[in-house]
C-alpha cells in the first residue's frame, strides 16, 4: 500500500513532526511511505529521520 503524509512544515522541531516520521518509519515495513513537506526553509530536516 501507498501511504503519504503532508506535513505544512517538517523542516521545524516539535512533537507532531517526530511523531510522524516515527510512524512513518515503522509503516515503511510493510508499506511504500512517503512524507511531503509544504514549507522547505532548510537543506535538513530538524528532526533526524530513519530511511527505512
């Protein structure tokens, strides 16, 4: 299954943001995840993500 998250900002830090890259790191076991930032202010996101 696809899944994709649209996130406003995923380049700040905060819980939502952790949250969902930590959920969209469990999904991509089973499932083809992909997570879109709106805003893009920094080369990095603030959080560190798991590729998967």
């Amino acid at each position: 299954m696809k899944i994709a998250f649209l996130i406003h900002n995923v380049y700040g830090i905060g819980g939502t943001i952790r949250t969902t890259l930590n959920l969209a790191s469990a999904l991509t076991d089973h499932h083809e995840v992909t997570v879109v930032s709106m805003l893009r202010h920094r080369t990095s996101p603030g959080s560190p993500s798991t590729s998967g």
